[in-house]
C-alpha cells in the first residue's frame, strides 16, 4: 500500500546549504498548501529527498533512501518526490530506475511542487525539471520558519564551467535576485527572529543588482537594518573577489570574519585543467589582501584530490599552498568524475588508491590547522550567537564570529548572542564559559572574566564599537 493523500510531510535535504535554503522553502509550500511537518520521515505521508548531484556518492544516497521508504514497516510507504540536482540532472530516468517515486522536480521548479503533489494524488507520475526565464522566487509564500541563523539565496547557477563540476548543468546559468526582493526577504528573516543572515549563491560573489550593484552593496545595505547582527556570504569564487568587497571585509561591522573561497588545488597545471582561471599565486594574493582588510579572519576552502592527470608533484603543490594559507577550515573531496562534464572524457585517471593516499595526507595537514585555529582562541572572549540545545543537560551550543561551534552552560536562550570565554578547544568545536560583557552596560552574563577580547574582533565587533 501507497499513502494517496498526504497530509504531513518531511524534507530531507542532502549537499549544500543552498539545498537546506531550497529545502526551507519548500516546507513553507506544503505548509501553505495545509500540510503539516513530521517530526522525520519515518512515518511521513509525503516525503522529499532534495538530492544533491555533485560527487557520485551523494547522487546515489538518494537511491538507498528510497528503497528504504518503500520498504518501510510502521507506516504505509509514503508519496516520494525527488527534488534537487539528481531530479535535474536524471530527469524521467529516476522513475525508471526507482519506480516508488510519484515527483521529480528540479531545483528551479519547485514552486510547482503543490500541483504536482495534486497530479501524484490523482496517481500520475508528475515531473518538472524546467529552467523557467521567470524566477521560482516570486511564486513562493513569504517565509516564515526560522531560527536565530538564517540562509537567504541571492544567486543561483553558475557560468563558470570548472571542467569538473555538475553545477552549470544542475542549477543553470548564473542569475541574481533582484536588491529589493532580497532586502524584503531579509526583513521578513528578522521579523521571525533571525539574528544572522547567510548570503547564498553557487557563485555569490559574482551577485550583480540592476543598477550593477555588486555583493559588498547587498551587504552594506544589510548592515542597515535593525534587528540584524551577523552577516555573511558563501560560497565565493577568486575572480569575484572584488577590491569593493574586500573593503566591506574591513569596513562593515556586522560582516563576520570569516571566508570560504575555495581554490581546488596548488598546482597551476591542474588548476588550468579544471579552468579555475585563477593561478595559485593570484588565490594567494587575494588572501593576502583580505588578511590585511580583517586581520585574523577565518579563511575557508574546498580542495580536489585526484583530479585527471594530477601527478604527485602536482599534489605536493596542493600541500603547499595549503602550509602558504594556513586554513580554519576546510573540505576535501576525491575528484568524481561527473556525466557530462568535460573532465569525465579527461584521460589519466588517478587509481583509487592513490587518491585515498592523497586525501589522507591533505586531511591529517588541514586538520592540524584547524584544530590550531580552535586552540589559538582559548582564554580569549568573543560573541556567540545561541542556535540549539548543546550535548549535555543545560548546554547551548552556537557560533563563534569565526563560525566555529562553542558549547556552553547558560540561562540565556536560543537567538540571544553571549559573551563567552573559550575554555577549551577540539577540531570540531570549543567549549565556553558565559562572561559578563567587557563593555559597560552590556553585562548580562553570570561571571566576570579578565580573559582578553579576542584581538581579531578589537575592531570590528559590533559591542566593541558601543
Ligand atoms: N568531484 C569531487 N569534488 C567536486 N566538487 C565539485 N565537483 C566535484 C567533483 N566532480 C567539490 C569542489 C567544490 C565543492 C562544492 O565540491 O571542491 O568546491
Ligand atoms: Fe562548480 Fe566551478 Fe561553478 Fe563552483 S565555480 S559551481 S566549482 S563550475
């Protein structure tokens, strides 16, 4: 038996936060529609799996996650739509390949999704994976759900065509929302509590607004706004890396510190093989730059091992310029050959082993660095914006300005920002006492520390310029 007639649902975002935006979104649909959420999927009538396409083990979870509903034993199997970058990219073959599912629909469709649950209802297969020229976003509800962070898509696609990536077939050509639709978005975000907003495209530096705009004009224009205390923006491309934005880096105070501009790879030779159209040099450059705009800002990346043809002398460039950077943060990812991409048809292929070697190697070295990064933060205070309910009884758990998790004792509540002391640190996350704040006035918190104020934040924060 197929559950028919939906009445609650529950969305399963997998990949980027661009998906967990989509995701969102698309909750707001179906609650409109009169729906209701499921605490998780495992008794929901409707579920959707809002897939992501970019590596080959991330497209095929998406089929263990279906076989598993259907033969789910405490519930009916639900109505199964497949949502996101694998609706894009496979299209009608989903169906053939999984028939359980009831809805494929693509990334820039889903505001379709209510009446494609109706056809579903009506037991006929129901698909849409168009591009529409008229954006998605005008046909949404005003949002609605959130907490104290949240994400706002200013841009989508991606026109840059790294020879690797399944991007600029998934999400289209690069486009950008229009400045006032994004300023209505973030007021309604704050409205509902959000304290932070993070700036989402594929590609969000190379935001452009009708009057040409550029992404440090969206974020000035956020640091305006009342209620609103964080901003950021990911992910970021190097050519992008406008002079105008770097100076919001050392200009604007809600601007956090922090960066992810990822760089792929050390090597030149690679580099110009993926078609980065940025050199190792020019990457080191710009980091340069932005260091000198917000001292001790928290720079992030994402790094491929194994791409065609990388030799170990290649690799150990990646490794360079990894000790050059010195990251907070990082991701690192075998390469993935991608159907229909140009570097799939790529001769060379790197054996599995050697990639495994290669990525074991970068992570012990960009691991290290993170967990410096964490440890070079202990017995110094910083703000924490308060998301969740942390690991133990009485814990919260939130962000450093430098995005990293801090846990915590505390009376305070979800969506108050804290001045904490860091006390200890791991590679993934610190713990922290709650302190009174430094500046007078302000002291909210139970105790007074003597611990210094992170120097990193002396100018910057928005307390510190109180
Ligand atoms: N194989 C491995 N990693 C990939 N990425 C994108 N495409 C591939 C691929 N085919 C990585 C890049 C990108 C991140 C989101 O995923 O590092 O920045
Ligand atoms: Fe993919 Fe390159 Fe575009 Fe990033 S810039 S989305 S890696 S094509």
């Amino acid at each position: 038996m197929k559950t028919r007639d939906p009445q609650t649902f529950h969305v399963k975002s997998f990949g980027c936060q661009m998906n967990v935006y989509d995701g969102d979104r698309m909750a707001e649909l179906l609650e409109a529609e009169g729906m209701r959420a499921a605490a998780d999927g495992a008794d929901a009538d409707l579920v959707v799996l809002n897939t992501c396409h970019i590596r080959e083990k991330a497209a095929e979870k998406v089929y263990s996650d279906i076989g598993r509903l259907m033969k789910r034993k405490n519930a009916p199997a639900p109505m199964i739509a497949v949502a996101g970058c694998v609706a894009q990219a496979e299209g009608a073959e989903i169906v053939r390949r999984a028939p359980g599912v009831d809805i494929v629909v693509g990334p820039q469709a889903y505001h379709n999704l209510p009446a494609l649950v109706r056809e579903a209802k009506a037991g006929r297969p129901a698909l849409d994976t168009g591009m529409p020229l008229l954006s998605k976003f005008g046909a949404l509800p005003a949002r609605r759900r959130q907490g104290p962070s949240a994400f706002l898509t200013v841009q989508e696609g991606c026109d840059k065509f790294c020879t690797y990536c399944v991007v600029p077939y998934t999400r289209g050509a690069e486009i950008s929302r229009p400045f006032a639709a994004i300023i209505d978005e973030a007021k309604a975000l704050i409205d509902a509590g959000a304290k932070e907003i993070t700036l989402l495209g594929q590609n969000v530096n190379a935001w452009r607004g009708g009057a040409g705009e550029g992404l440090e004009d969206l974020i000035r224009a956020l640091d305006a706004l009342p209620g609103l205390a964080r901003i950021r923006y990911t992910t970021s491309h190097p050519a992008d890396m406008t002079c105008g934005l770097i100076r919001a880096h050392a200009e604007v105070e809600k601007l956090m510190p922090y960066l992810h501009l990822p760089v792929q790879s050390g090597s030149g030779r690679i580099l110009k093989a993926m078609n980065r159209s940025h050199s190792a040099q020019s990457y080191l450059a710009i980091i340069e730059r932005v260091r000198a705009a917000r001292p001790g800002i928290a720079i992030s990346g994402d790094f491929i091992v194994g791409f065609p043809g990388e030799s170990d002398a290649d690799f150990e460039e990646t490794l360079n310029i990894v000790e050059a950077v010195n990251y907070a943060q990082a991701f690192s990812f075998k390469y993935s050959p991608r159907p229909g991409t140009p570097a799939a048809e790529m001769e060379d292929r790197i054996p599995a082993q050697v990639m495994d070697e290669r990525l074991q190697r970068l992570q012990a070295l960009l691991n290290a660095q993170q967990l410096a990064f964490n440890q070079a933060k202990v017995g110094r205070r910083c703000e924490v914006l308060l998301e969740r309910t942390g690991r133990k009884p009485g814990q919260l758990a939130g962000k450093s300005p430098w995005l990293q998790s801090v846990h915590l004792e505390t009376d305070a509540t979800i969506g108050d920002i804290v001045e904490v002391e860091l006390l200890s640190a791991g590679p993934n996350s610190l713990a922290g006492r709650h302190t009174a704040a430094l500046f007078p006035g302000e002291g909210r918190g139970p105790v007074s520390s003597s611990a210094p104020l992170d120097p990193g934040l002396r100018r910057g924060t928005a307390r510190a310029a109180a």
